[in-house]
C-alpha cells in the first residue's frame, strides 16, 4: 500500500465558534477574521509538515484546492505544489486536485502542472475535480455547466501534453487559435492523472473510461466500497478490469499508545473539522444544475455538515483513531472490504496543533507504513 500525506491547510487557529454564528464556513464566512501573520505562520507550518512526511517516509504529499473558507487555505494550489517541488526529495508531489471548470483558460493548468513536472523530475501526480458546489458559488461559474467544462478543459490539456504543436482547438467553452505548450512534462506521455470525487456517477465512469486512479473522498468505509465497485463495474463496461492500485481512498489517521488516548486526544479536532469547517447548507454543497438525479441519490450529504462526534465517525470508518495495532487491524480491514492499494492520509485535521500533528506522523511512519508497505494486497 502507499501513503500519501494529504493536507488541507485549514486555518487551524481560529475560534471555531464563529463559525457556527455565520452559518457556514464556506463562501460567507467574513474574511475579517483572517489574520495575515497567523496566515503567514500556518503556510510555513504547514510546509514544513509536508516535507517532514517526505522524510518519514510517505510516499507522496497532496495538496488541493478551494476557495473562500478557512476549510482549506489554498485557492491555488501550485504555489504550495512550486514549494514544494524544490523541498521535496523523494516522495511524489500531488495536486489533488485542480477543479478544472473553474477556470477560463485550461492551458494555463496544463503550464503548470507541464512546470511542476519538470522541476521535481517527474515526480508529479496531476489531480482533476470538477470542484464541489460551494465552488460554484464563489466563483460565479454556471453550476449546470461544470461536468461539459470539466471534459473539454480535460481534452484540451491532455492535447496540449501530447500532441506537437502548434494546433488549433475549437470547443464548446474553449477557442485557441494556437495550442503549443512550452514546457512539455517531463513525463511520457503526460503526468498521472488522478480523479477525486465524493461519488458522481458520472465521475466514477468517466474516470473508469480513461482509466485514471479513482480517488473516493468524505465517506463512511461502507459507502467507500460501494463506489470502488461502481468504479470496477464501470471498468468492465469498456473491457479492462480495474486493479487496486487505480483506487485511492482519502481518510484521516490518528494513533497514539492507546484507543481511548486516541479517541480523547483527537476529538475536539475531528469534531471540528466534521461539524464546523465542513458546515454548509445543502444548497451550497449540491447547487441546482450540478449534479444529476443519479448522483445525488449516491453522494452521501447526510456525513457533510450533520453533527457527529469523534467515535460515530471513528465506528462508521470515515476516520480511523486508536492504538498502532487498532489502527493496522482496521486499515487491513478496510482495505480488504473497499479493495485499494492507495491511502491519502491527513495527518492533520481541523485544528490539531503542530506539536500533536508531529507525534501523529511519526507514529504512522513507525507503526503502520511498515507494515503496510512491505507487503501487497490485492490485484496489482
């Protein structure tokens, strides 16, 4: 299995309080309690965490992106990928990932991400997501748009890594007289692409199609499973079976000496994250015109913005927190049930401070990637 340390970057020093007095954390939240020296210290924080996950031992490091909320502090997320691109020795660099529809010019994206692969050697892993619907809202993009945008923005860009330019490319939402991108990656044909979702029918298949690695994010480990195996059903409607290693399962992990220890430590924490980071209204979440009927019948919003306490989340597999042994029993277990050879692990959740953060990641690398890592599980 692989570890890929997953960031949110949220801005952790806050009184989460405040939050609930606005009503959500996204969009609305006054940006009058942001403090730019807090900011400045929480970036450089944060950094160091990811390059302290690359000498651990993890395999990778993501970051991802999202706009006006304290959810997330990375509204572009190639400044902290060019970061750490330099800083990083040895683990893959993943953005995870880039809401392709939120832009009006793709080609910069396909620069970018062509940049970041070149300086870190082909280290890169390239992340696509239509964005969730909060996106939508403060970006002023037509909701009912984002799946064709999302396709189209993809098209372009793999055309642009691939194909010898100049060409012309004439769609729906994007016109370029001239395509003919400088630098190309440095990965042949084109860096990996990855595909987070927090279940769109849609995405599940189109991902399945163009057999990228299938991210599944926010979910109960049950529901987890049910979407990889749409994935894999989805896989075998266009002739190929899809293994392990093309699915990722985004989760937090948290460890200390015993469950209880764990449990009592990391509750205020997770519980912020779950009930006042991610607090938003439905609307918000799934805007009108987003998804379809089908998707929303699977996307579960009932674990987004509904109260839960550290140990539902803990029981319902959304999180996993307890003793080493507790931890390795159940990640086995899931990965078992959900079938993956990929785990994108945040390390820090919502307002765990740096010096909790610091013993998680080292007992993660001592007492679970070992174990884990020298042994495979499942197809390859």
């Amino acid at each position: 299995m692989k570890f890929f340390n997953f960031h949110l970057m949220p801005y952790a020093d806050m009184d989460v309080s405040l939050i609930r007095e606005h009503g959500s954390a996204w969009v609305t939240f006054p940006n009058r309690h942001y403090d730019p020296k807090v900011g400045a210290a929480l970036y450089n924080r944060y950094l160091d965490e990811l390059e302290y996950a690359d000498r651990l031992g993890f395999d990778g490091v993501c970051v991802n992106e999202h706009h006006q909320t304290p959810y997330g502090l990375m509204p572009v997320p190639g400044v902290m990928a060019g970061a750490l691109a330099r800083s990083v020795k040895r683990a893959k660099i993943a953005i995870l990932g880039r809401a392709l529809p939120l832009v009006n010019n793709p080609l910069n994206i396909a620069e970018e991400f062509a940049m970041l692969d070149n300086i870190c050697h082909g280290r890169f892993i390239a992340g696509f997501v239509r964005g969730i619907g909060a996106e939508y809202h403060s970006t002023g993009v037509n909701p009912a748009e984002s799946l064709a945008r999302f396709q189209e923005a993809h098209d372009l860009i793999i055309r642009a890594w691939t194909e010898p330019g100049p060409f012309e490319f004439d769609g729906e939402y994007y016109h370029y007289k001239y395509v003919n991108l400088w630098p190309r990656p440095y990965q042949d044909p084109h860096p990996p692409v990855w595909v987070p979702s927090q279940g769109s029918a849609e995405t599940i298949a189109w991902a399945a199609r163009h057999r990228y690695t299938y991210c599944q994010t926010l979910g109960a480990i049950k529901t987890v499973a049910g979407f990889f195996n749409k994935y894999r059903e989805e896989a075998d409607k266009v002739g190929y079976a899809a293994t392990w290693d093309q699915c990722a399962w985004s989760t937090t992990i948290y460890v200390a000496e015993t469950d209880e220890q764990a449990l009592r430590e990391a509750g205020p924490h997770a519980e912020a994250i779950q009930n006042e980071f991610l607090r938003m209204p439905l609307e918000m979440l799934l805007p009108p015109g987003y998804t379809s009927l089908e998707s929303f019948r699977h996307i579960q919003p009932d674990m987004i913005g509904k109260p839960q306490t550290v140990r539902s989340l803990n029981d319902a597999g959304v999180i996993i927190i307890g003793s080493p042994s507790t931890v390795r029993e159940r990640l086995a277990a899931y990965q078992e049930l959900a079938g993956f050879n990929t785990v994108l692990v945040k390390t820090q959740f919502g307002t765990l401070p740096a010096d909790m953060t610091r013993r998680n990641m080292e007992a993660i690398a001592r007492e679970v990637l070992p174990y884990f890592q020298e042994t495979a599980a499942g197809p390859a």
